[in-house]
C-alpha cells in the first residue's frame, strides 16, 4: 500500500488464487508436514479475524487494543443463539455478526471522534468493560468457567446437511468462509471507500477539508470490523465448542496487533494473513522445543519494528521490487500492482 | 451583500485571546488578502472561517446562510475550500490520487465498496484538469514525497481547488518558495481569481499587493485596517506598524 495507489477492479487476484490453492490443499498436507488440522482451522479463524482488524489498524490508522473483546462477543453469541433460539449454522453466524456489529457500532460511538492515544485509550478501556462484564456477568456467560458444549453446527443447503463435527470437515466451513469474505474485502478495500479509508491513515485533518465527515466513516470501518470479529467468533467457539473470556483480555487483543504488525499490515492487505501463520507456527514449532516460544518471538517481533516496521510484506514488497529492478537494471517504478 | 461575512469573531486558547473581535467581508469574484505580523491570529482566523474551530462568540455566513460553527466537511459541500500553509497532502497517493480524492463526484461515491475508481475515466480527466491548471502536467503519477517543494505547493492549491469551491482560502501560498516558484505562484493565482472568489493570508507583501482587491490587516486579533491595496499603502496604520515595507 505504501507507494503505489493503484487499486485493482479485479474480483480475484493472484494473491487470492494463491491463497486459495494453500489454504484450499491444506488439509491434505499439513499432517506430512508434521502439524495438524484443527491448527488450519484455527488459523483461518484468526485470518479472518486479522482481514477484519487490519481495516482498522492498517488501512485506516487506528489502532484498537481492545478488539479481542469483540472476538469474544461473537463467540458468546453464537452459542447463546444456538442455545436461546435455534441451533441453526447461518442463523448463529449472522446472529454472532449482527450482536458483535451492533456492540462495535455502539462502542465506535464513543470512539469515532477521537483520534491516536485518545482512540487507542479508549479501545483499552471499552475491551476491559466488556472483559470484566463477561467474567461478572455468570447467568449469561457462566464467568470463568464459560459457555460449554457448543456444538458444530451442520452445514444446511436447503435439503443437503453436511457434518461439519470433524476437523477436516470444519476447516471447509471456515475455508468457505474465508473463501468469501476475502473477496469482499479485497473489492472494499480497493472501492472508493477503501481509498478514503487510507487518506483518513494519512491525513484525517485533510480529509475532513474536502469535504467528508470523517468521523462517520471511523464509525462504519469500526463497526465494520467489529463484525468481521464477530463472525471469527462464532468459528471460533464452534472451533473450541465452547465461548470462553480468555481471548477477551487484554493479552488477546495485544496478540491479534501483533500478528497484524508482524505481517506488514501497513503495508500490504496480505500482512495480517502472513502474520497469523506465522504465529501460530512459531507456536506450535517453537512451542515444541520450548516453553518460552513467546519470549522467542516476542524478540521476533522487537527485532521487526526496530529493522522493518512494515513487517513480513514489507520484506517480500523489497525483495520483489529489488529483483524487478535487477531484472530491468532500472529502478522500480513508484506505481506498482499491491501484493 | 457580501459572499461571505464574519461579525465579531471571538476565540481564546486558555487564557490567551488570538482573536478579539474579527470583523470581515469578502466580495464574490474578489480577491481578498489578509495581512498583519506573526502572531497576529491570522492562521486561527482563516481555522475559525473554515471550520476547524468553532469561535467561542461572533457568526460566519456564507452565501447568505449561517455556518458558524459548522464541520468542515459541511462547510465544504457549500462551495468553501482552503489550502494550508503547512502543507497537509496525502503522502502515500500519487499526486493525480491527492486530487481524485477531493473531487465532488468522488466524494459523493464515498461510501461506495462497488464504484472502480481506477476505470473512472471522468474523474481522472478533472483530476488531470486541475492537476494542468496548477502547473503539475506530467507529473500525475508521481508520489508525492518525490514532488519538489514547489510542486507540493501546487498541489496543496490543487487539492483545495479539486472541490470545486465557490470562496478558496489560501493559507501563505508563497512560504518557502523561491522567486521563480513565487512568480509562476502568482500567475497561477491571476489565472484562479478569474472563476473564484479568493481569500488570501500573504506574508509578501509584493505578492499580495499585486493580487489583491482589497486587503484587510489583522492585528492584536483585529482587522485595524481595511481597504484596496493604494488605500492600505496610504493608511497610518499600515505605515506604522511597518507592515507595507513597500515605501
């Protein structure tokens, strides 16, 4: 994103395509490899979550610490939908995004006018609120011991059911899932609004001068990607089958603006994917030699805001811009197709 | 009646007044300069006329109709538009994406997710239009970090022009700019003043006297004099305060 503004009217990228014969063969792979398929599922899971939050942190400049909340939001709500209303897969999904959407919209109320350490603080404080509320609040949320059995919920295509209770087949649910909404973030981030979104990261003062009201479009990004949460959290407890406080802390919402940072989300619409994966391999690789994989890439990731800010897709965009100039012994042009 | 008018704008930071009681009148199809020393409250002046702050007593009205106290955003739908005089651009866009942005037919497709800027010819043909008029043909596709000093100026006239204003203010156009750059500046300027209605902060006072209709000079938070500019380099005032230094 950073020097070129060309924004593509393609559907499908090669980016996308790529991303979907990875994440498509994934299952079939993955054990050779030596991990596992519930960690593909989870890790859709938190891309999702990530493409959501970046359009925040990334695309517009504002940075959330509180977000984590909101993946617990949706994850609470998919299960008391399924549990309250009618355990049916679309309905607790779009009651998971509704409710979470409906708590960013109010929340952003509060938020949208605010801009750098004020927002930012404010994101902490509305992220402890609703931490502290889900832990108190035990007849709905059952506290610290958190809402159990949630179940997988078959996927229902007017008279086809399909089993979604293995790993296998609900990393295909999330797959799908993915499959679409990446499409339609790539398409907002690269509409009109997408454009205005990242002046607004440059330049909000600007923008404001001509001639939009910036404050209604932090709320809609805001809400925007709360529900984007919301709809990762309603994976997310089917996922675990159980909606559980934990990923509300404080330390949950700090993790999700690492990964984001760590892939380069500033600069790329890929970053928080590239974040994501490599969080949770680093976890589960590292993690298998030692306890304190955190600490490893915690220094990991101190070593990328010192050296290269604009993280993993910053250093992909260099080497590709290097090797094209190479190619061409002429430097890279400042407009260039975003990857 | 005037275009646009201020009746005794008043606006204090804490303890510290800037502006005490601002009086002004702006003619459609004039240029209209504001002029006085630094600090004189001439930046908060022209951020209390466009909206970023809201005075704390007085009234602005514009076209016949109170804006006092209004958002930008609001204020710019109505045909206003500034430039700044620290430049305030986009430095990620390229210069043509700096302007795209603030044409009136892209601003009202903001919240479109389905609209494909990059295929609307229409809104890089005005883009590229305003780009021509504020000398920055050829150089649409470059970053705006590459653009030289002179040419973000340009831009920075270029963006506030791309919403189609109605009344442009014009925040120190020439600070920084060498004499070449100043020259080409007022002939840019003489061309606007043909189609717009302008107001003007000018720190050079050649540059100002040879563009304006009428000039105001803001002091202690004041207008202390007003007139055309062969009034002004007659006003005691002006003498005084040693402002003219065109004797």
């Amino acid at each position: 994103m950073e020097d070129d503004t060309k924004q593509t009217t393609a559907w499908l990228t090669a980016p996308i395509l790529l991303s979907y014969a990875l994440f498509g063969t994934l299952p079939f792979w993955i054990e050779a490899v030596g991990l596992y398929h519930y960690l593909g599922a989870e890790i859709l899971i938190w891309v999702i979550f990530a493409l959501g939050y970046n359009l925040l942190l990334g695309y517009t400049g504002l940075p959330s610490f509180g977000h984590g909340a909101f993946l617990g939001i949706g994850a609470y709500a998919f299960g008391l939908a399924q549990f309250e209303v009618w355990p049916n897969l679309w309905f607790c999904l779009a009651a998971a995004v509704v409710v979470t959407g409906l708590f960013g919209a109010a929340t952003a109320l509060f938020l949208s006018h605010r801009r750098g350490i004020y927002f930012a603080l404010m994101t902490i404080a509305f992220g402890q609120i609703y931490f502290f509320i889900a832990s108190k609040w035990t007849d709905v949320t059952h506290g610290e011991d958190g809402l159990l059995n949630i179940a997988r919920l078959p996927v229902t295509l007017g008279p086809v059911e399909l089993p979604t209770a293995g790993n296998v087949e609900f990393y295909y649910l999330c797959f799908a899932v993915y499959a679409v909404l990446v499409v339609v973030l790539w398409r907002l981030t690269n509409s009109p609004y997408g454009r205005v979104l990242r002046a607004i990261k440059q330049n909000e003062t600007r923008v404001a001068f001509v001639g939009y009201p910036v404050t209604l479009y932090k709320w809609s990004v805001f809400t925007l990607s709360c529900a984007v949460a919301g709809l990762a959290g309603g994976l997310f407890a089917m996922a675990q089958e159980g909606a559980y406080i934990n990923v509300m802390s404080l330390q949950w919402s700090g993790i999700i603006v690492l990964m984001v940072l760590i892939g380069g989300g500033f600069v790329s619409f890929w970053g928080p994917v590239l974040g994501v994966v490599l969080y949770f391999v680093a976890r589960d690789v590292l993690g298998a030699y030692t306890e304190t994989w955190l600490l490893w890439f915690g220094l990991m990731f101190m070593a990328l805001v010192m050296f290269k800010p604009q993280g993993l897709a910053g250093i992909w965009q260099d080497l590709v811009r290097r090797t094209a100039s190479r190619r061409r012994r002429l430097p890279a042009p400042a407009t260039e197709a975003e990857g | 009646m005037a275009l646009f008018e201020a009746r005794g704008l008043h606006k204090r930071f804490g303890a510290q007044v800037v502006l005490e009681e601002i009086n002004l009148a702006f003619e459609a199809g004039q240029l209209s300069g504001i002029m006085g020393p630094n600090g004189a409250g001439k930046t908060t002046c022209f951020n209390v006329l466009t909206g970023r702050y809201k005075p704390d007593r007085g009234s602005v009205r514009f076209d016949g109709a109170d804006i006092t106290g209004m958002a930008p955003h609001r204020i710019v739908a109505r045909g206003i538009s500034r430039s700044f005089q620290i430049m305030n651009l986009f430095d990620e866009y390229s210069a043509l994406d700096n302007v795209v942005i603030a044409l009136p037919q892209v601003r009202a497709r903001g919240f479109s997710v389905t609209h494909a800027l990059d295929a609307d010819t229409d809104a890089r043909d005005r883009a590229e239009a305003v780009l021509d008029r504020v000398g920055l043909k050829g150089r649409e596709r470059v970053n705006v970090r590459s653009l030289s000093y002179g040419e973000r100026r340009a831009l920075e006239i270029g963006v506030a022009l791309a919403t189609e204003p109605r009344l442009l203010f014009v925040d120190e156009p020439t600070a920084g700019l060498g004499t070449g750059a100043t020259a080409r500046l007022a002939e840019l300027i003489r061309e606007l003043k043909r189609h717009t209605t302008i107001v003007m902060i000018e720190h050079d006072m050649r540059f100002l006297f040879s563009l304006a209709d009428r000039i105001s000079v803001i002091h202690w938070g004041q207008v202390i004099a007003e007139g055309t500019p062969e009034e002004l380099r007659e006003n005691p005032w002006v003498r005084r305060s040693n402002l003219g230094g065109l004797a």
